[in-house]
C-alpha cells in the first residue's frame, strides 16, 4: 500500500523541494499547497518539527537571512535523494493521483494477488491429494468391512449440531445485524431456517430407515442441493 | 461541529480525524491512510445527498437516517417489519401520524435508488467502521481497529496491522498483508487472506470458501468453520502448531507430514502437531473439504 505520504514520503518530498533551490518553511508550505492543488494544507506544526529533524540528521542546513530560516540541502541530503530517486519518482506520480486512484490500485492488487494465491493452492492441493491417493489406498475400505458402523450417530449428531449452530448464529446475525433490511433480511432468515429444518429431517430419515451407504449419499446430496439452493439466494 | 451536505462531486479538506463511521447503501467506498491531511472525496453520486459531519474528530459519512438499518439492537427484523405493517395500516386508517412519519423515516432509503462512490483519507491510528448495504469497499494502510458489516458487498483490505472484524452475507472478503487479528463470519461469502501474520484468525462460513496463506505466529491460531464451503490454509513449512481437523464427509489432504488420519463414515480427521507445535489450527467442516498445505520455497531462494 503507498498512500502519497505514508511512510516518511513528506520528509524525501521536503528533500526533494529544498534540491530545487534554498527555501524558507513559509515558502514550502505554500509549494505543498499548490502542488496538491489546495488538497493539502500543511501546516507549520507539520513541517518544521520535519525540518528540525532532516537537520538533526545532518540532510539540511539553515542560515539566517534578513531574520528568517533558509534551508538548504546539504552533500548528505544530496546523496540520500540520489539514492532514492525512484522513490521520487514514484511520490510525484502519487501526488497527481486522488485518493480514489490510489484504492483502485489497491484494489487490483489485492485482487491479482487473491486470484495467484486460488490458482496456486489448487494446484497444490491437487498434488498433495495425488501423492496421498497412492500411498494410502486402505482408508478406501469398503463399507461392510467397517462392521457396525460407528459414524451414523456422529454424521447425524455432527451435521444437525452444525446447522443448528449456523442457522442460529445467522438468525442472530440478521436481526442485529442488518434487521433493517426488511423483506430480505426475514426472507433470508426463514429460507435458511426452513432449509436447515428440511435438511435436519431428511438426515434423521436416512439414518432411521436405511443406514448404509446409500444413505449417506442421498444425505450428502441433499445437503449439496440446499446449500446451492441457499447460495442461489445469495447471489 | 461541522457538517456538509454533499450532492454532487466534492472534496472535502478536514483537520483531524481521530474515528470514522460510513454508512452507505449502494456503490463504492476507500478508506485509504495518509500522512497528509485527512479529506473526504465525493466522486458519484445518485438518490439522496451524503451527510459529512466531524463532531470532535469523529468524522462521519452517509446517510444519517440510516441509523437504525444497522444498530439494531433490541428490535429485531420481524419487530421492525410489524411494525412497518402496523404503521402502513395505521395510514391507512387514520392518515399521516407522528409514528407513520418516523417508520416512513427509517424505510425511506429502502427502495430508493441511493448509490455513492465515496474515497476518504485519513490518518493510519484511525480506528475505521464501515456499514454498507451493497456497496463494495478498500480498507488500506489503517493501523487502527477495523469494523466491515456488508449485506453483498465485497470487501478488500490491504496493509492493515489493526484488528478487523468483518460481517457479510454474500460478500466476499480479499484481504493481503494483515497483521492484526482477523475475525469473518459470513453466509456465503468466500475469505481469502494473503499474507497474513496475524495471531488469530477466526473464518465461519455456511457456503463460502476459506482461504488463508499465512505465517502463523508463535502461539498464534486459526479457527475456521464451515458447511459446505472449503478450507484451505498454507502455512510455511516450519510452521509450528497443533492441528485439529475434522469434517463429516469432506475430503482432507494434508502436505505436513506426522498428522494422523481418521477415515471413517460419517468423520474425517487430521490430528497431530507439526514443528514445535506452539500454534493452533482447528478447521471443522460439515462437507467442505479441507487442505492443508506447506508454501514451497521458492526454487530461486533454494538455489
């Protein structure tokens, strides 16, 4: 992120109007003021706290003339400017920019970055799932193997305690969240609940009536088609 | 206190900002950090004007009367919708009263065709809330706390060392470079963090995605929860935390050796501790499935 003057970018930019010629504080304001096109104000609290500082480092100089401060660079100030010049330049491309132009930036940034990342861990997790495949080809038993089928009390138990949980949770969410909505928001809710409700029975029926895995699919299924039926309602 | 009325495309210069509130409907807002002066810039504007007011250092921007949208405390949805039926009918019955004004005060915005394209710079301590309806919104540079609540926006956020809690329905969350602790909870949409170092970071979801490549602080931890949505979280490869997942029926691929496995009907699980097991890394999921992955290095470094 480069806001125009985050980061110590005001101190190089004082480095940079002090190059151009001997100034006193008053005249860099007024030069900060018109560059930024009335934007940005500076005021002296902001800039010779700044200055101080540039010359406690040893960057600039002042002399007193006709009872004011002027300030100019000094070898030290020159060779740091020299050294960062492409921060420089890079500032002064900023400063012609709003900050609308700068989040855009951002925005795009971000966004590459989120868009490598997806494309990257895809690709990983496909790898890493491969690898898995060929060495551990036992977890792929067959059911009956299993005997007494320990995971139905857990798969019912697990599935109703998470949708209970979400479908109260987002209940919760929606009224003190965004309650003022109106129509949508009790929509939503009810949709969600009523969904949660269906998928809750429909689990307990496939665990009652037929526990193999038939039915552990067909529970699976649902729960796939009400959540594309929830997500259809998002989006 | 001073407040400006804005209907058309402004800036808006401001001395200090210690806190900001935006409260938008629909279209677009930054929130960008600077160590020049704080300003507001309207760029777009349709449907009602956008209120600026700096009471003190607390700088808002919006719709005033969007108060009640999203501070909803004791009334909830259904209360708000009687009540809005009740005052319809109580128009009809007995014409325009001093309650029918103020429910048709707080629903006027619903409807309406209110959209805004906002940009505001303020210093990085700011701590920042932002509340919109369906507009989108960037959160940069802000060192300060960070609060997104969005029916359908997407949120982006990037740079930001402050903690942030965001809620969303559908919107998505895009967010690179966090340091602070981080907190997503959501109804479909999907999280993906890049580059994150936070000590905590909390994702639930119903359907959404979870996506996380972090550098896992000592002691640090991440808790994801969803239903049907995926978890995939990259770490570096001498990450060091105990790891606690489990599905119902989502597949589970692991890259970090020395994890068990449980494969059974109805539970799969990853268990175990990876490197000095310091952190935490508990994912639950009902179908999702969850990866867990180690950043490769990359071939450039190795060499």
């Amino acid at each position: 992120m480069t806001s125009v003057f985050g980061h110590g970018r005001l101190r190089l930019y004082l480095l940079k109007l002090l190059d151009e010629e001997p100034r006193h504080g008053y005249d860099m304001i007024r030069l900060l003021e018109d560059r930024f096109m009335g934007v940005y104000a500076p005021s002296a609290g902001t800039i010779y706290p700044r200055l101080n500082r540039l010359e406690e480092e040893g960057l600039v100089s002042h002399e007193v003339v006709e009872g004011k401060k002027v300030y100019r660079l000094t070898d030290a100030g020159r060779a740091e400017l020299a050294e960062r010049s492409d921060e420089i330049e890079a500032l002064e491309q900023d400063i012609d920019r709003s900050v609308r132009d700068l989040a855009r930036e951002v925005r795009e940034d971000v966004r590459s970055s989120v868009r490598n990342l997806r494309e990257e861990l895809k690709a990983a997790a496909r790898e890493v799932r491969d690898a898995d495949r060929e060495g551990r080809d036992d977890h792929r038993r067959p059911w009956d193997e299993i005997g007494d089928i320990p995971g139905w009390a857990e798969t019912k138990e697990a599935m109703s305690k998470a949708f209970k949980e979400s479908s109260k949770a987002w209940r919760t969410e929606w009224e003190h969240g965004f309650g003022g909505e109106g129509k949508t928001a009790k929509r939503v809710v009810r949709e969600l609940v009523r969904n949660t409700e269906l998928l809750r029975d429909e689990v307990r029926r496939a665990v009652k009536t037929h526990a193999d895995e038939t039915a552990l699919r067909e529970a699976n299924t649902t729960i796939e088609s009400t959540l594309a039926r929830l997500r259809g309602l998002f989006r | 206190m001073e407040r400006w009325m804005l209907e058309g495309p402004e800036t808006i210069p401001l001395d200090q900002v210690d806190k900001l509130v935006v409260k938008l409907v629909a279209g677009h807002v930054d929130v960008v950090a600077t160590d020049g002066p704080p300003r507001v810039e309207l760029h777009e504007i349709e449907g009602a004007p956008i209120a600026v007011t700096d009471a003190d250092g607390v700088l808002s921007v919006g719709y005033e009367d969007l108060g009640g949208v999203f501070d909803f405390d004791s009334t909830t949805a259904k209360e708000a919708l009687q009540g809005l039926g009740n005052a319809l009918r109580d128009l009809l019955q007995n014409g325009w009263t001093s309650e029918t004004q103020e429910w048709a005060r707080r629903f006027s915005w619903f409807g309406n065709k209110r959209r805004a394209v906002v940009s505001i710079a303020i210093p990085p301590r700011c701590p920042v809330r932002l509340n919109v309806v369906y507009a989108s919104a960037v959160v940069a540079g802000i060192d300060g706390e960070t609060k997104v609540k969005s029916v359908s926006g997407e949120v982006t956020l990037d740079s930001l060392s402050g903690s942030v809690d965001a809620h969303t329905v559908s919107g998505d969350l895009e967010a690179q470079v966090l340091d602070g602790r981080l907190q997503f909870v959501t109804v479909s949409g999907d999280l993906t963090v890049v580059q994150a170092t936070s000590d905590r970071i909390q994702g639930r979801t119903v359907s959404g995605d979870l996506t996380a490549d972090l550098d896992l602080a000592t002691d640090g931890s991440v808790e994801l929860s969803s239903v049907s949505g995926d978890v995939t979280v990259r770490l570096a490869p001498t990450t060091g935390a105990k790891v606690d997942c489990v599905s119902t029926s989502g597949s589970m691929t692991s890259g970090f050796d020395g994890l068990a496995r449980e494969h059974k009907p109805g539970k799969r699980a990853l268990h175990g501790s990876i490197g000095d097991a310091s952190g935490r890394i508990e994912v639950r999921t009902v179908s999702g499935a969850v990866h867990l992955l180690p950043r490769r290095v990359p071939a450039k470094e190795q060499a």
